[in-house]
C-alpha cells in the first residue's frame, strides 16, 4: 500500500486529505463528517476540549481505527483499511499522548527501533555483524546520534528510558520518531505535563524539524499559546464535529471556538 | 565420604542435565507470551509434532537408502519446515483474527490449536513410540580417580545440554543484533508504538511461533533420543508450567535457570527424600516448588514485578 511513485509532493500541495471522515465506538460518535487538509511543509494544530476526538483522528490517520465511513488521501492516494505499519511505510510517524516508549531498552534502542523499515540487511549477516549488515549497522548508528545531539540527549542515551524523568522520555518518543525520517509527523500533546523551559525546548525542536528537514507536522496541543506560535493554520474539533479551520488568528477570534472553550451549551 | 559426595554430584549433574528440557519447553512459552501476551497451550503439542516429522522422515530416509548423515540433515529441515507450516497456519488462521481479543479467548484457542496439532501429527506420521538415534545413548564415567566407579554421566544428556547452549546463544544474538530481534523485544513491551514505527504485528506473531516452533524442535532431538518420540512427550508441557512460575512468565533467563531448579530439585529430593516418604516425588516436587515461589515471589524468581495501577 505504498504511496505510488509520483511526481514528489511540492510545498504548498495537499499531503493528506481528510474528506467527511466519521468514527464512532458502539454507539459513541467520536468524529461525525470531519473534513480537513494538511499541506506540504506546514505545521498544523489540531485542537478542542477533552473527548473532542483530536486523538481518535491521529489513529485514524495512522491506521490504528479504521473509520466507518469518508475518505482519506494520502500524497494522492485514497486508502481504505490501511494497516499501522503500512501506514509508517508510506512515511507517517507519531508520538502517543501517554509516552509509548520500549520500557525495556536503552534511549538509544529506542531511537534505533525508528529505523526498522530503513534496515534491509539480512539477518544472518547481522547475527554476525560481519559484512554489509555491519556497514549498515554504522550507517543508522550515525544517523541515530544526529538525532540524539539534535534533542540534546546525549548524556542519558545509555540510560533505560523507564528511568527517565517524563520530559525526557517525550523527546526520546520524538527522537524515535524523527529517526523514522517521516514526510508526516503526528504529535500528540507533546507538551503535556512539562515546565515552561521544557515547553520552549520541545517548541524550538518541532520548529527546527519543520524548517530544516522541511517535514509536515500535525500537532495536537491544549495550551494556546504554544499552537498560536507554532501553527500555521489550526483545525478546531468539539464533540467530534470540526467548528472551526483556518489561521490562529482567525481561529482565536471565533465565535463558536470561544463558546466551546468557554463550555457554553449547544 | 567421598562416595556420598560423588553420589550428591551425580545425581546434580543428571538433574541439571535433565532440567535442560523443561528449560527448552519453557523457553518456547516465554518466547510466545513476551511477544504476544499468550499463554501458549500447544507448546508440548508442539514437541510431539517436530519430534515425530523428524522420526518419520528420517527412518523414511534411512529405509530407502540415503546416507545416515545426509537423512539426518534432510529431515532436520523437513521438520524445521513442518514447524514454519505450523507456524504460519496459527498466525493466519487463529491469532491473527483473534487480534485485539483478551488473554482468556487467546487462551482457550490454543487449547483448540493443541488438539488439532496432536491429532493431525498423529495423523500425518502415526501414534507408534518411534525411537530416535541422534545422539549416543551410553555414558561416560568421570573422574574414577577421585570418586571409586567414577562419575556415571549420560551422554545423550550432555549433548542435550550443549545443544541448548548453543540454541540460547543463539537466540540471545538473533534478539540483540537483528532488526527482527529488535523489533520482537519492541512488540513485547508496547504493541502500538511497535506499529507505529512500520512493524507488523502478524509478521512478529509467524516469527515467534517459528521460533516457539525451532525450540521444539531441539527439545524433541532430545527427548526423543532418551525416551523415544512418543505420545507422552505432551505431558512434558505440563512440567512447564512449574518451571515458568518459578522463573516468570516474561524472563528468557529464568526459563533457562528455573527448567534447571526443577531438574536438579526433583532428582535430588527423589534421592534424598524419597527413602523417608516412600518415592514417587518426581512427579508432584515441581509444583510444590511453584507453590513456595508463588507465595514468596509472584512474578518468579526473574519475572518482572507486576504493578496494578489504580
Ligand atoms: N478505543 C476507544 N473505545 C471507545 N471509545 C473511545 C475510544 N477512543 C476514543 N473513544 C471516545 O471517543 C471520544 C474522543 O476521544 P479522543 O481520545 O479522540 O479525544 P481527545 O480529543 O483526544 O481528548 P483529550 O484532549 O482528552 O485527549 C471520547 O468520547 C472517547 O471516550
Ligand atoms: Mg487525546
């Protein structure tokens, strides 16, 4: 289900097309004929109040819930029932709103399982470490450590990241995701529960990965300021339907933003 | 004196040695259950059916004039595909649909897959006792100088013990340097993140029961050698099963250390006990032993520690 070899998405084009998508468990409607676009290059916020269904879209996005009915393109291509890892084969990474790290394995085993899909070597070549495999083995070993001084981790890689304090362990979850070298990049609430000075580091890090490698991230995150810096333009969910869509600006003045932020009845 | 510390060794080292099998059924449950959270009921069914291609093939080989070597070899593979056959059939057919399900349903289903694999192997390669030659079935006897008569070691038991060696070794770099490997160990700690970054679920389930499957393999060579590949070689799972609750369900190394307590502690109650209460305590030791752990250390002796959160 890879993307066809097309003409290469240009900044600026649609990436991913979300068209009048609906999930719902049981009876519970958690998204209700959403419709929005992500273009190349841009950072775009997804926002709304607890249980607005901005999480239930990014695993929908990814391949992890399958909605029951719209449509959804991928670098112009419309997919049904995409799986998770085909999802990451066509170029999507993500992060998880709870910190969904390997609990077993070091920071930098982490980071270097982001690199399964880019590793073809053979596995008797690299049972032995000999050959090829080695040659490959250095090659992500490298790109891996340009990730790991990227997000200043360097001290603590060796360290299993079950004893990372949580800040941390979100930028080892973005590193693993960076090593992935997607074209899109979910995240989601990477700031939650950290200081300030931790939120402006993890704010210059989505910046710098979004200018300098030029990648599309879609951003879900509750504090305001932080989406009204980063995003250039921020889609608005309450109750599984989307209220609102364009630039923080006009977004922030709203009307039915404001209300349903302010939890007035519908 | 030196005649009852010879005994003690002895009886150690064949216990040891014969722990080295639980080791090997055990580790074919840990395998499965890290990297998929099921509790595999087939695992014994599992040897008997590895055990009985391998004997089948190989007397079909030998009869129609191949080279003891060559027939060795030939079904050695044959059996290492008739696992893989298995292997993905299970995934396919069985696990595969029932993803997402709790651990009771995938439970029970391997009760199902543990019938179907003991009828269909007696099926395919009959329901005989067939003996297995692999290894030499006499002993050695060591150290004469030291211990009058020497000590009696069984080599079929130490060719066991080396070919696991060779297999946990083997196992521990495949985990360690491969991309599957690593993608194993990333699939037992967290099944979403694993998928996020391109690993497919069904994939590492057809390779763990392969290798569930290859472990097997190994324990039949062996069991086979001592006792002939037989029906009775299912009831080698249930030994197990106190092996695993002594080492933890999730621990590599406490398969390997708790086949080894329960080999040792067996063979060594049944000869220092046994006189007193009358014998037979081979067969209830292990799960004694289970319970004293349990109560003790619930997660084993490697296990992780299992917090509830709340
Ligand atoms: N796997 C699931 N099973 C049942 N209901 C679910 C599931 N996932 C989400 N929901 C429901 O769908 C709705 C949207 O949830 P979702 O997690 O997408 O919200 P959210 O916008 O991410 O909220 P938050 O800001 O709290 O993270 C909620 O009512 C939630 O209970
Ligand atoms: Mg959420």
């Amino acid at each position: 289900m890879r993307a066809p070899d097309g003409p290469p998405v240009t900044s600026g084009d649609v990436l991913l097309s979300i068209d009048n998508v609906s999930l719902s468990f049981g009876g519970v409607k958690a998204i209700s004929g959403v419709s929005f676009d992500i273009r190349k290059g841009e950072i775009r916020a997804i926002i709304g109040p607890n249980g607005a269904g901005k999480t239930s879209m990014l695993n929908i996005i990814n391949g992890f819930y399958h909605p029951q009915q719209g449509i959804i393109t991928f670098k112009g291509e419309a997919r049904s029932k995409m799986r998770p890892h085909d999802a990451a084969d066509g170029g999507i990474a993500r992060t998880f709103q709870n910190v969904a790290l390997f609990r077993g394995m070091s920071a930098l085993d982490n980071i270097m399982a982001g690199r399964t899909l880019k590793m073809k070597r053979n596995m008797f070549w690299q049972m032995l470490r000999i050959g090829p495999a080695l040659a490959e083995e250095v090659e992500h070993r490298h790109r891996v450590e340009e990730i790991i001084d990227f997000l200043k981790i360097q001290e603590i890689r060796r360290t299993p990241v079950s004893r990372l304090p949580y800040g941390l362990q979100k930028r080892v979850e973005l590193g693993r995701a960076l090593a992935m070298e997607p074209e899109l990049l979910l995240l989601d609430e990477p700031m939650a529960g950290m200081n300030i000075e931790e939120k402006e580091d993890m704010s210059r890090f989505i910046l710098d990965v979004n200018e300098h490698y030029g990648t599309t991230i879609a951003l879900i995150e509750h504090d305001m300021g932080v989406v009204m810096d980063l995003s250039d333009r921020v889609v608005v969910l309450d109750h599984g339907i989307k209220i609102a869509d364009g630039t923080p600006q006009e977004v922030k003045s709203n009307q039915a933003v404001i209300d349903a932020y302010l939890g007035v009845a519908h | 004196m030196i005649i009852a510390f010879g005994q003690f060794l002895e009886v150690l080292v064949s216990g040891l040695l014969a722990g080295v099998l639980y080791s090997l059924v055990a580790l074919g449950f840990v395998l499965i259950f890290k990297a998929s959270g099921v509790f595999n009921f087939a695992q014994g069914a599992m040897v008997l059916l590895a055990g009985l291609a391998l004997v089948r093939s190989l007397d079909f080989l030998v009869a129609n004039g191949l080279p003891f070597w060559a027939a060795i070899i030939a079904a050695l593979l044959f059996a290492a595909l008739i696992m893989a056959i298995t292997a993905f059939l299970v995934e396919r057919f069985v696990l595969g649909p029932l993803i997402n399900q709790d651990g009771l349903t995938l439970f029970m289903s391997t009760i199902g897959v543990t019938f179907i694999i003991e009828g269909g192997a007696q099926m395919l390669f009959g329901s005989d006792v067939y003996p297995l030659r692999l290894f030499p079935s006499d002993a050695w006897f060591l150290f004469e100088g030291s211990f009058p008569g020497g000590l009696l070691v069984s080599k079929i038991d130490v060719w066991g013990g080396m070919i696991a060696a060779v297999l946990v070794v083997g196992l521990a770099v495949f985990f360690q340097q491969t991309k599957t490997g690593r993608a194993l160990r990333a699939v037992a700690d967290d099944h979403a993140a694993a998928q996020s970054v391109g690993i497919s679920l069904n994939w590492i389930w057809f390779i763990v029961w392969l290798v569930a499957g290859l472990v097997a393999l190994v324990a039949a060579t062996v069991w086979g050698t001592k006792l002939g590949v037989q029906f009775s070689i299912v009831f080698l799972a249930l030994k197990a099963l106190p092996v695993l609750i002594i080492g933890g369900f999730t621990s590599v190394p406490g398969a390997i250390v708790g086949g080894l307590i329960v080999g040792a502690g067996e063979k060594l109650a049944e000869a220092y006990l046994g006189p007193f209460i009358g014998g037979g305590i081979e067969y209830w030791f292990a799960y004694v032993l289970a319970l004293v752990v349990l109560m003790a250390r619930p997660q084993g002796l490697f296990g992780e520690r299992i917090i509830e959160r709340i």
